[in-house]
C-alpha cells in the first residue's frame, strides 16, 4: 500500500500513514510516547463497522479503566490515557473489536505500556 511504512523490532511497531488512507485491517498501534508521564496516546484502526473496546489492566490483570467501549465506523482513532493517581509500572491494554457485517472474525490484540513517575 502507497504511503504505509512499517519497521518490526522485536515487540515495537512504528508507522507512518497517510492521513487519507483507511486502514486495511484491525491493527492495535504501540502506545506513544512509551515510557510516558503521566499521559499517552494509543491509535488503531478499524477496517469495518465494528463493536469495539480498549481497556487498560495494570500487570495483575485488574481492570483500570475502559478507555473505548463503543460502535466505531471504519477509521484510524487516537485516544488519551491519562494515568494521574496510579503507580508506576508495567500496564497492558486490549483491544477487542467485534464487527457487525461477520465478514471477518473477531480482532483481539494486548500491548505493554510502562509508566514511569
């Protein structure tokens, strides 16, 4: 696809896209900035009508708070993570997206964030 770069490092994604172009496929992006204080911004893509939810669970498992939870058409969104009040430490947030048409099967996907204080 014009306009997509991608570089695979290990666990880190980093993407450049053009503003115009709709996603392709349900893609979860890295968190930016990581390491962060005391907010961040998490960007994914949603190739179709979908039922879609971001939460953010802290290294126990625990929820901490939904950030999305919500029908989304197709599009790239960003969200903001605001972690005022918590501790430092490793956070993990999950994407599940659900779309409505059934022409593809359910997207899930978990990334690592860290919070340093």
């Amino acid at each position: 696809y014009a306009g997509f770069w991608y570089t695979y490092e290990e666990d880190i994604i980093t993407s450049m896209q053009n503003k115009g172009t709709m996603p392709a496929f349900f893609k979860l992006e890295q968190n930016y900035p990581n390491p962060f204080n005391p907010s961040t911004i998490i960007r994914f893509g949603v190739p179709e009508r979908s039922n879609v939810t971001v939460k953010i669970y802290d290294i126990l498992g625990s929820e901490v708070v939904t950030i999305v939870n919500e029908a989304m058409e197709t599009g790239w969104y960003e969200h903001s993570f605001n972690a005022v009040g918590l501790s430092s430490g490793v956070y993990v947030y999950r994407m599940e997206a659900v779309p409505d048409g059934g022409q593809s099967g359910n997207f899930v996907s978990i990334k690592k964030m860290l919070l340093l204080k």
